[in-house]
C-alpha cells in the first residue's frame, strides 16, 4: 500500500502536517518522540546490564559450590570419644 510514496508523497506528507498542526505543536510532539525514544534506549540498555549480571552471579554461584566426593565427608570427621570413668 505505502510501497510507492516516495520523496515527493513525504514530502507533500510533512506540508500537510505543519500546514494542520503548526510549527509549535510538530516541534514539541517531535521532542516528546525524542525523549520516548532516549526512555526505549535506556531501558534496553538496563534490561540487558540486569540479564549480563544475572548471568554473572549464576556462573559464580556455580563456581563456588563443591562437589560432594564420596568418603571425603568420613575422612574429615573426627570418632566420637567416649568417657569411661
């Protein structure tokens, strides 16, 4: 539908625009599309800091745990004494 617009329909687009809506209202609704666009990048941005980090702590968390060897926990624990006075 829109593939054959071209320069000149874009154009003819953006008079018809300023024509309706003025030059003030198109500038402050193009700095509100600005600031909408800078949120979408920021959060972008966060959102993929907050996945790296999570992925972060994941590795270590995995990197700290010990592996369970079978009779390494009856070596280390010392035999009961028993008293026998």
């Amino acid at each position: 539908m829109f593939q054959n617009i071209g320069l000149p329909g874009l154009l003819l687009i953006a008079v018809v625009v300023l024509v309706l809506f003025g030059r003030g209202k198109v500038s402050s609704l193009m700095g509100e599309v600005g600031k909408g666009i800078t949120a979408f990048k920021k959060g972008v941005n966060d959102g993929n800091k907050e996945i790296e980090n999570a992925t972060d702590t994941t590795q270590d968390a995995t990197r700290d745990v010990k592996r369970d060897v079978p009779g390494e926990a009856a070596r280390d624990v010392t035999p009961p004494t028993t008293d026998r006075s």
